[in-house]
C-alpha cells in the first residue's frame, strides 16, 4: 500500500514522536512524507527522511517535515493540484495530522474520493470527536510553567498579572492552566469584566497581593482588560503578558509521548484492517478510531 503523511495547521509537541512511530509501524509500506501539509502536497514537495533520522526529532516540539496553513488548498484550483500529486504518487491513504481546519480539509478529500485517516493534533484540545488531541498537555506544561516564572517577580513588588494563553475557542487550556497556578479568575468567552473585577478584589481582601489572571485568547484584548483592571484598582500596578508561541515549544512531556504513541498505533490498525476514513480518538482513556 502506498502511504502518504502530512502535518497541517498549528504545530504541536508530540507530532514528531507520531510521525516517528508511524513510519516504523508501516515500514512494510510506501511510505511518502510531504512537507508544509497541504499545500507540500499542491506543490509535490516530498520530504527525505530515514527512521534513525526521524528517531532524533521524537522528543521536540514542531514537527520535522513541516507544517502550513494553505489558502490555495481551498480553491478549485488548488484541490485539483493535490488531487494531481496524489494520483502522481498513487496514494492509496494519506494520513493528516492536524486541528478543526485540517480537519475540514479531509473531508473534502473524502468527497474527491480520496482515502483519508486522521490525527487530532492542535495545542486548543477544541476537536470535538477527541476528548485529547496531541499537544495539549505540553502547552499546558509550557503555560504553567511560564506563569510559575514570572510570577515570582510580580510577587516581589505586589503586582497584578494577566496571562494570556492559546485555545482558539476553546476554554480547556485556560482552565487547566489556572487551576495548576492557582489563579484567582479565568478569564473565557463566558466571563465578565465585572466578575473579574469581584474576584480580584476578593483575593486582595483575602491577603493574595499579587493576583494570577489567566485570559483565553480570543475573548477580550488584553490591554483592555489591564486598562479596565487599572482604573478600578487605584494605586495598583498591573502588568499583562501573552504567553504566545512559547505554548508550543518545548520537549513533549511524557504523557505526550505515550498519547501520541498510542494513536499511531490505532492509525496503524486501520491502515492493516483497511478501515479508511476514519479519525482516531481519545474517548474516556480509551484510543479507538471512528468515521470523518
């Protein structure tokens, strides 16, 4: 069988390590690597790598073939040029790696007739088939950790800060890691700046001095919410940082290793019981694939 193996959308710790244990999984196979997702595939471009190669990049975070986000994919266009490069290559199964946009991207490859298997990887855990997806927990571990940092230094001079973390749309990643720092208020789609103001007052009253705000991205601009917090909060300093990319990087965490691990594994099932079409889940500790 001819199969191919892409990586789509937002990188994230523990794509490596899958695409590792894929490639040894089906070594029995042809096995094509593109680079940049979707778009490599338009453009043919394959990528060259050797098992011991990919063995040295299971650890970091990213992903060693690359990754984009390809407008030109979603034209008539562009579908028509992939659909070129995988007939080249006689391309019996690709396999995505990838969030909600890749996600929609397999679909329509599944109506051109394309057989299709596929990965939640995305850092926001919004993938609604998956209760994981790869890379969450090392995002999670990340924040944490960066939040822990800087903290020390709001502390010493009785500083307010607000934190703001990856999630697209998805309040996971927010409430988890609020929860491992302790933060006095989360901050999601649902809150209200009132509510926070309520909350921040409370730990202050309550002896906290140097309150920990943790902002799901898009919901509110953050500066906004420092300038709201400043005039209400008289006399107080107050200091916001964008935790950003730096949610991505890193080595995996162990955990990641072992999920990441465990869904090749179910996608290697699939591809030895030739069930096609199908995206492989996380549902309730238990790895099991079921249809796009």
């Amino acid at each position: 069988m001819n199969i191919a193996i892409i990586a789509s959308g937002g990188d994230g710790p523990g794509m490596n390590n899958c695409l590792y244990e894929l490639v040894k999984g089906l070594k029995a196979h042809s096995i094509t690597l593109f680079e940049y997702g979707f778009q490599g595939i338009i453009d043919d471009r394959v990528a060259k790598y050797t098992l011991p190669e990919l063995n040295k990049y299971k650890h970091l975070g990213g992903v060693v073939i690359k990754s984009s986000r390809s407008a030109e994919f979603m034209t008539l266009n562009g579908m028509k040029k992939a659909l070129k490069t995988l007939n080249k290559h006689e391309i019996d199964v690709l396999i995505i790696m990838g969030g909600n946009g890749s996600l929609q991207g397999a679909r329509s490859l599944i109506k051109q007739g394309v057989k299709v298997l596929f990965i939640p990887t995305t850092i926001d855990n919004d993938i609604k088939e998956s209760d994981y997806t790869l890379g969450f927990d090392t995002a999670i571990f990340q924040a944490t950790n960066f939040v822990k940092d800087v903290d020390v230094s709001m502390q010493s001079f009785d500083r307010i800060c607000i934190y703001e973390v990856m999630g697209r749309h998805c309040p996971d990643l927010a409430n988890r890691v609020g929860k491992n720092v302790n933060a006095c208020y989360v901050f999601t789609a649902n809150s209200t700046k009132a509510e926070l103001l309520k909350a921040v007052k409370h730990a202050i009253k309550m002896g906290e001095y140097s309150p920990k705000i943790i902002l799901q991205e898009n919901t509110v601009n953050i500066e906004e919410l420092k300038e709201y917090l400043f005039e209400n909060l008289k006399k107080r300093d107050i200091k916001s940082s964008i935790i950003g990319y730096y949610q991505r990087g890193g080595l995996a965490t162990a955990t990641e290793m072992q999920s990441s691990t465990l869904f090749a594994k179910e996608i290697i099932n699939c591809v030895k019981e030739k069930r096609l079409n199908q995206i492989v889940v996380k549902k309730r500790n238990e790895y099991k694939h079921i249809p796009i």
